[in-house]
C-alpha cells in the first residue's frame, strides 16, 4: 500500500511541477521566436523545430517607435511598489501594534471592529473606488503621477499589513514589553527598542505580501495613469491589445514576473521553519 | 489627550479613512445621481438607478457566473493545495526546490500571466491544442466557445492562486502538534483514517481561513478576465466586476455604476459573512 | 520605605481589596498565597502595570501611583523567564543601565560585574535562548539586580524550574540578594516551606487581600485566621468541627479529643485544626486508611475518621494499605483552635 501511495504522490508532484513551469517554458521559448517560427503552429525547441533570434529581447530595451521600452514601467513600478508598500508596513505594523496591546474605544467600537474595519478594506472590489479615485486624483492634480498611484496603493496594502501583523504580534508575550517599561523604556520605546527587534519574521511575511499585491496590481494602475507614469501590469495590456509579436510579449512577461520570483525564495525560508502560522491565523 | 497608544493606530486609521472615506461616499451620493456621458453633474434622482439594478439581468447572470467560478476555482485550489501541502510536508529530497516552485505563480502578475496564457490556448498557433491534438484528443475551442472560455478562466485561477492554499496549509500542518499522530499511529490508523481523524480536524481554523481569504480576493476576479477574454465570449466569462467596469468606465454611466458596485459591495460582506459563520460551525462543530 | 494604602484594583481575573501595608528598607518579605490569591496583581499594581481603582502608593513618603512605570525604581523577575531574545546575556543585562544613559562600556562592564555573581560569567555572549531555564532565570535577576532600584519584586521565580534546581536556587538566594540594605525585596510563592525560608517577614494573601503578616516561624506556630492557617501549611492542614462542653473538648459529633495544655474556650462549637505531624501512627484513635502517597522521604497518609478527614505525615517511606484501619494517637502540641468567625483561639497553658 505504501509503494502505491508513494508512485501516487510522485506522479502527483510531477504533473503538477510540469503543470505550474508550463506557461513560463513556453514564455520562454516563444521569446526567442520571430516571424518564421509560427507560420504553422506550435513549435517548441530551439534550433530544432525553429530558428532562435533574440528580435523579442532587443526590442525591450530600445526607445522609440521601433522599440517597447520595459525600463521605464520597471522603474515606475519598482517606485511605487516599494513607496507604498514601506509606508504601509510602517503605519500598518504601528497599528496593528496599538491593537494589540492597548485597548481603544469609541463609542460603542472597540479593538475587534476597528481591526475588522481594517482587514475588511480587502473585501472592497476596485470596482466601487475606481472612478471616485480618479476624480479625487484629480482634484489633486495627482493623476497619472507616483504620489496619486503610491497614496492609492497605500489604502490597498495597509490593510494587509494590519492583518498580517496584527495576528504577529498577538504571538509575543507582553511581559516582553512590560519588562523593557520596567527596565526603563516608555511605551514607544518598548516597541522600537524591543518589540520591533523580535518582529522581523512577521515583517518579512507582511512586507512580502505587500510587494506582491503591490507589484501585481493592474486595475488601479490602469484607470490611474495613462502616459506620464507607466507600471508594467499596465505596458504589457496594452502592448497586447496592440499589434504586439509573440515574442517581444513573452520577454516583457518573463522580466515582469522575474522580481518576484525571487521572493518566492525568501518566502519559503521563513514557511518552511513554521514562523508564517502564527502571520496567518 | 493624546498618549502613547494613539500614536500607534491614529496615523494609519487616519490614512486609511482620508484615502477611502471621499471615495466611498461620492459613490453612495453618486449612486443617486444620474450622472452618465451624456450629463455629467450630480442631479438627484432617487433610488431610479437602485430599482434598474434589481431589474438588470445581466448583473444578476454574471452574479451567477462569479459564484459558480469562485466556488469551484476555490474548492479546486483547496483540494490541490492540500494534496500539495501533504506530498510535500515530509519530503526532504527536492522538497525545498519543489516548495520555491510551487510558490512562484502566486507571486506572478495576474495580467502578465493572462497575456501569457492567451498565447498558449490560441486555438491555432497555442501548445494546448497541438499538444491535445499530439494525444489524439481534437482542438478545443479554449476562447471561442463559452464553455472553452470559461473553462480557460478555471484554469489560469487555479495555476495562479493554488499556491496561495498550499502556502497557508503547509505552514499549518508545519506547526501541528506531533502526539495525536502518535496516538493515531499506535492506535493503528492507515494513511487515509490518520487524515481524516487526526490531520483535517486540526486543520480546521487554517482551512476556514484560507478558504475565506482566497474567496474574498476571487470575488473580485477582473484582470485574468479582461486580457484573457474580455468578458467573452459575449458574455459567458463577464463577472460582476468587469460588468460594472463596462458599465462605468466604457460606457460612462458613472451614476448607474456606482449603484451597481453598492449593492454588489453588500452583497459580497453579506454572502462572505454568511459563508463564513457556516463554515465555523461545520468545521469547528465538527471538531468540538 | 514603601507605603501602600488601600491598594484596590478591579481585574476579571482576581482583584486587590483595600491593601494595606508598609514595607521597610532593608527586608525580604515573602508573599504566600494559593493561586488566584492576588500575588501577581500585587506586584503588577506596585509596578504601574495594573491600574489603581483606589489607593495609594507612597516610596519614602512620596506617591508614585500616577508614575509611569519607568521612574519608579522598581524591578521584577517574572515567573515565566522573560529576556530579550534578541540581545547577548550581557547586553541584557546592560539594557537598563544603558536606559539609564550609561554609556556602553560602563553598562556592559556593571552588567559583566552582576553576571559573574550569579555565576553566569562564561555565559556573557551567548543568546537568551542558548540556556537552560536555571541560567534564564538568572540572567533575569541579574538584570533585575543590576540596576539597583529601591524595590525588586519576584514574581515566583522559581515555579517553572524543576524540583532540583529549585532547592539549589532556593539555597543561594540569601547570597544572590545579599548587600541590599536599602532596597526592599518581595517574593512571592504558593510554598509555604519557601516562603518561610527565605523572608524575615512572611505576608499571607488570599482572595485579593492580606489576612497574615509576620516573621514566619510566629506566623506558622499561630496563624491568626484559618483561612492563614490553611494557606500556611503544606501538606494542608485538616479543618474538623467539633465542640467544647464542661471543659472538655470534643470531635464531631462527640468523640473526646486531646486538649492537655490548651486552655479550652468556653462551651460552644469551635472548629479543631491538625496539623499533618499531629497524627502519629499507634493509639486510641481508629481510622480507614484512603489514599497515601510520597513526598520527597515522607509519606503522606489520608484518613477517614467517624468525626472527618485528616491528614497524616510520617517520616520516611512506608506503606499504607488503603481501606484497612489504622490506629493513631493525635497531639494535642500540634493541634489548634479556631472560633466560628475563623479566628485562632489556640491559647497554650505551658
């Protein structure tokens, strides 16, 4: 009965593996097609059923009218995400601190509502905010910019910050700050100085799921800006809209998803040692 | 009086609230406007565009569509990611690479992967069908019929968001106490009894979680919509969310829109609570 | 020298009620109280952690109960060994002296200093974590001792240690403390022989408030309350009812007891306490054995007499066959007398 289990979760494992580096092989594949390699259906290996050229690669990093230039929306996305998400991970980590240690109360609302206030923010499709962002970004002349993207993302991953954090620091003992209060640290203190030192498996986890949902977005992004500020999410849509050749859009997909990818690295580490259960309850 | 424990939550309370609160109040006044393309302004004209809504179908039908296509991507992303999370748990030759793999498609760009995968299920130049045809199978038609279609949707959410599950199941069978499984093993439980008895109760709180998590964000499917199908074909892949998109950002019928995007907003916190409570008390009863 | 005035605070859990006290420099007072008696609140209200519904707290005559707890030169170890993980038991021990503005050579060698007297001076740069729960707890104590405050509060240090480890530490505690005379230091425990060891003055707690306060050996000869005397005693103590009447005492419903050397209340009900080492196997007294087990190299017998339960302790490690009778004598050296409102009316003639 083992054996058979054993073949069973091989086999498993391996569909799936094929499964999930599918798209990213063809992508890669692809990008090193040009005109000739699709004339008459899929092709697959290089230099055995096609001949490669790196037309796709060239065209992403020359201006102008010939070129699809993926350095400018890079750079634009990099800003952005990493604006927003450190200024969420810094006032949602506060925040979530606050509720976790001191009580608040407002009227009739107390801790649990103001923390369900926060993380309910992620129910809200981008639908509903989507023309009223506009209009306020108007308003403040913030339209197409970094600073009227980044203060959209903001309200995007605090929340994010908030629930992942929140969750965190319940984890740590509060005898940890009453000890630094008595050894002479206020309150604030208590948290910069021995707190914040002991929270960096939570930060890594919500600071990663800030880039992602940062990085990732498209919506926001796309009703936001239009040709001043370009993210990649958007670029790529509408080079694909465009009379855009295979091959140049699996490049750009390939470097657009390659920062992440990355994470996915760091994620594991912190997964694997079982720091993530208490960021996930 | 401002002590300490103000200057922890006020400045993102603060933040959050002035970046949403215009926001989501322009949209309930505007929802009672009848603000479109043809005269913009906010006129006042009742509950005119809430009565349209009720009496629309198409939201209605594509309300239909998004629970059908989040309910089974969901389940399906459950199932896999906890068949994932369990081959992968004790595995220790490979298993690193195996976990940072099937890590990565959540952390890609949703759009970016639907551009990606529309390339793959053209019907004509695509692997999909060369590689069905190569197994004897016909070519199907993955963009053009609304089964295809909607099945393509199915598809690029599960490879997308699976990860998401196995992410969150294994890092709770990870930190899950060791004893019931000894008690389980000198009981002489098999394989499938020792998951049932022992590992799915455990896991209870973590799959509720997950569940509710990964149901809050497909709801609100629309990027892996609009590049992979655009709603299409007709509208056999349009979900609420992109419908409302046509409805306000093409068509501009901002004050028709907004009415549209509220009462989907309390359908969802509504259906989500209830889904919610409903699984606590399967799960947990179950457990308790 | 530390005035508090009818300390109370409202807590779900256990709340102070109306405690007043005062504590001189100098002392080690020890705090004894069951679980839930309100030890820990105690502290905690002391230290600023714990809001005050009433009272005041005065340190050489001036009141510091609107202090933040950062200024009021108090420390406390905590039972659960809190350090902080991120920082080398030298810099744990440094922490409050660099707080205090020290720079980082003077704080780091006082901190060197405080380590090498708890023994831990070949443990300085290691992390927290990296010990065993003995050497925790004393880095804990280090820091706690390091900085000198007028007041270092225990909050039962050693409840989490195991049972050796706890006598060695129990031993070198006076030593560990020594060379304080000006700063007060409570202990708190649920051992009675504990408390007893290690304070000159013994405070008794229950349900939030002080019912016994004392050198210990007085304390424990002639606790004031029963409720003190069930709290005092380890193993516990037997609470039997009984009567006086025409000078002779009685237990349960009318079965003589001893009373040589204790001058009897006049007739009524009283209610008669023995203590453990009371009840000595061999005698005119008959019981069934219940349950027995051993403590350390006593045997701790339980048993059913016509008039009640009570406990007997013997010496050394021997066999007790329950349900079978056992004949005892009881002493009445060891026996005392409580009236119906608890309190102790053991009067010795000798």
């Amino acid at each position: 009965m083992n054996k058979f289990y054993h073949i069973l979760k091989t086999l498993f494992l391996f569909g799936w593996s094929l499964f999930v580096v599918f798209p990213f092989l063809w992508a890669l594949t692809t990008s090193f097609k040009d005109a000739n390699a699709i004339t008459s259906g899929a092709t697959y290996i290089p230099w055995v059923d096609y001949e490669p050229s790196t037309q796709g690669w060239s065209s992403l990093f020359t201006t102008g009218s010939q070129g699809i230039n993926i350095v400018g929306p890079f750079i634009d996305s990099a800003a952005v995400t990493l604006i927003a998400s450190l200024v969420s991970l810094a006032l949602g980590t506060l925040a979530a601190y606050g509720l976790s240690r001191f009580e608040y109360r407002l009227g009739f609302v107390k801790n649990s509502d103001i923390t369900f206030f926060f993380i309910s923010q992620r129910i809200m499709p981008p639908i509903v905010l989507a023309i009223p962002f506009f209009l306020m970004l108007k308003e403040l002349g913030a339209l197409d910019t970094i600073f009227g993207l980044v203060l959209v993302y903001i309200a995007l991953l605090l929340p994010i910050a908030v629930w992942v954090m929140t969750d965190f620091f319940a984890g740590i003992p509060k005898e940890l700050d009453e000890m630094a209060m008595t050894d002479g640290c206020s309150p604030i203190g208590a948290f910069f100085r021995v707190v914040l030192p002991n929270s960096v498996p939570g930060l890594v986890v919500a600071g990663m799921f800030c880039l992602i949902f940062g990085w990732n977005d498209f919506f926001f992004a796309f009703t936001l800006t239009f040709t001043e500020t370009q993210l990649l999410p958007v670029s790529i849509v509408s080079l694909n809209s465009s009379v855009t050749p295979w091959w140049s859009l699996s490049a750009f997909a390939l470097i657009s998803v390659a920062p992440l990818a990355c994470v996915a690295v760091i994620v594991e580490r912190y997964m694997s040692r079982g720091t993530m259960s208490g960021a996930i309850r | 009086m401002l002590s300490s424990k103000h200057f922890f939550l006020l400045p993102a309370l603060l933040t959050l609230v002035a970046i949403i609160l215009f926001p989501l109040l322009f949209t309930i006044r505007v929802s009672f406007s009848s603000w479109d393309v043809f005269q913009s302004g906010l006129d006042y004209i009742g509950g005119k565009n809430y009565g349209r809504v009720f009496e629309d179908d198409r939201f209605w039908q594509s309300l239909g569509r998004l629970s059908m296509l989040s309910l089974s991507s969901v389940s399906l992303q459950y199932t896999l990611g906890f068949a994932l999370a369990l081959a992968v748990w004790k595995q220790v030759r490979g298993g690193r690479l195996l976990r940072v793999l099937f890590l990565i498609p959540m952390m890609t760009t949703p759009v970016v992967m639907s551009v990606i995968w529309r390339t793959v299920f053209h019907e004509s130049l695509g692997p999909a069908n060369d590689i069905l045809r190569m197994f004897g199978i016909g070519a199907v038609p993955w963009l053009s019929s609304a089964n295809g279609a909607f099945i393509s949707v199915l598809i690029v959410e599960v490879w997308q968001w699976t990860p998401f599950m196995f992410l969150l199941l294994l890092a709770g069978l990870v930190s899950l106490p060791r004893e019931p499984y000894l008690a389980a093993a000198i009981d002489g439980a098999g394989t499938w009894r020792t998951f049932w008895q022992v590992t799915f109760p455990l896991m209870a709180p973590i799959t509720i979680g997950a569940v509710i998590i990964r149901l809050i964000e497909a709801s609100k499917i629309m990027d892996t919509v609009y590049v992979l199908t655009s709603g299409g074909p007709g509208t056999a892949t349009e979900t609420s969310s992109y419908y409302i998109y046509i409805r306000g950002l093409r068509d501009f019928q901002i004050g028709y829109s907004a009415a549209l995007s509220l009462v989907y907003l309390v359908i969802m916190i509504v259906s989500l609570t209830v889904i919610a409570k409903v699984l606590l008390r399967l799960l947990v009863g179950k457990v308790g | 020298m530390l005035q508090v005035d009818q300390l109370t605070t409202a807590d779900s859990k256990v709340s102070l009620q109306d405690i007043s006290f005062q504590f001189d420099a100098g002392n080690i007072y020890t705090i004894l109280g069951r679980t839930g008696a309100g030890k820990t609140e105690l502290l905690r209200a002391l230290m600023g952690l714990n809001p005050l519904v009433e009272g005041d707290i005065q340190l050489d005559g001036q009141s510091i109960a609107k202090r933040p707890v950062k200024d009021r030169s108090m420390s406390l170890v905590y039972q659960q060994f809190i350090n902080y993980p991120h920082l080398s038991v030298l810099d744990n021990v440094a922490f409050p002296l660099r707080r205090q503005g020290k720079r980082k050579a003077e704080a780091q060698s006082l901190a060197a200093k405080m380590l090498t007297t708890v023994g831990l001076g070949d443990f300085v740069q290691r992390r927290p974590a990296q010990l065993s729960g003995g050497q925790q707890q004393r880095v804990a104590l280090a820091r706690a001792m390091v900085k000198k405050s007028r007041i270092l509060m225990l909050d039962e240090p050693l409840a989490n240690l195991d049972y050796k480890l706890r006598e060695q530490l129990r031993e070198e505690f006076p030593r560990l403390v020594a060379g304080n005379d000006d700063s007060i230091i409570l202990y708190t425990t649920t051992e009675p022989r504990e408390a007893m060891e290690l304070g000159n003055t013994m405070i008794v707690m229950t349900d939030g408030r002080i019912v016994a306060s004392g050198p210990p050996a007085a304390l424990f000869a002639h606790p004031p309350t029963k409720d003190a005397a069930s709290v005092i005693s380890d193993p516990p103590i037997s609470f039997i009812s009984g009567f006086v009447r025409s000078g002779a005492l009685y237990f349960g419903e009318g079965q003589l007891a001893p009373n040589n050397g204790l001058q009897l209340p006049p007739d009524g009900p009283v209610t008669i306490a023995l203590r453990p080492d009371a009840i000595e196997p061999g005698g005119a007294f008959n019981a069934t054995i219940g349950l027995s087990e051993f403590s350390g190299s006593e045997t701790i017998v339980h048993l059913d007499f016509d008039f009640g339960r009570a406990i007997m302790l013997v010496e050394g490690i021997e066999t007790f066959e329950a349900g079978t009778r056992l004949s005892v004598s009881i002493q009445a050296e060891h026996l005392m007398l409580f009236a119906s409102d608890g309190q102790n009316i053991t009067i010795r003639t000798k």
